[in-house]
C-alpha cells in the first residue's frame, strides 16, 4: 500500500490512505569464509481502505506484493566480492481478473576494493 494512492469516495470527494502490514525475513549462512549464502522473503499486504472507493488516477489496486530471493556472495584474493541473486516478485491485484503476474530475475554484482 506504500506506492498506492488514497482511495477516493466518489459521493463525498474524501480520500482514505489505504492500510497495510508486513514484513520479511532473511537467513544467511556462511559454509566458509569466503563464501556467503543468503536467503530471504518478505509480504505487503492492503489490510484496509480498499473498499472506500477507486484510486483517482485510475490504477488498479494491489492487494499484495511478494518477494523471495536467493543470493551468493564469494570473497576472493581478499579484495574482489563477486555475487549472483535470483529472486522472483509476484504481484496481486484486488480484481481477481488481473491476474497475479510474477517476475523473474537475476543479478550479477562485483566489488574491487583497494
């Protein structure tokens, strides 16, 4: 409910921000020094305000977002960290016939320090 614009009644004009809770988590563990593996997930979801009425620019609303990633960071030579990250984000609308679209991704990170 972070990005989404106050819920607008159409009878009164009186605009409600919408309501929402959630959280994540990470687990990390290190199998050795020089190497990092991280796990992590987290939820948002509209709790209230939907029903107050449409958002003015016409957006559909977003009754929840998710996301979950895995990612790995490698220490080598002391002062050069490469990384890689798949995650996926999945979206889903108030209006069943939206859909809920996920995303795949991938990221790829370097460090060189000196």
């Amino acid at each position: 409910a972070l990005w989404q614009v106050p819920r607008l009644d159409t009878v009164t004009g009186l605009h409600r921000a919408l309501r929402s809770a959630g959280g994540w988590v990470q687990v990390a563990v290190s199998p050795s020094e020089s190497f990092e593996l991280r796990a992590v997930a987290g939820l948002d979801r509209a709790v209230d305000g939907m029903d107050h009425g449409p958002s003015p620019d016409g957006a559909p609303a977003i009754a929840e977002n998710r996301l979950a990633a895995v990612n790995g960071v490698w220490y080598l030579l002391g002062h050069l960290a490469l990384g890689v990250q798949l995650h996926a984000v999945e979206t889903v609308y108030d209006d069943p016939a939206l859909g809920s679209p996920r995303v795949l991704g991938a990221a790829l990170t370097s460090r060189l320090t000196f």
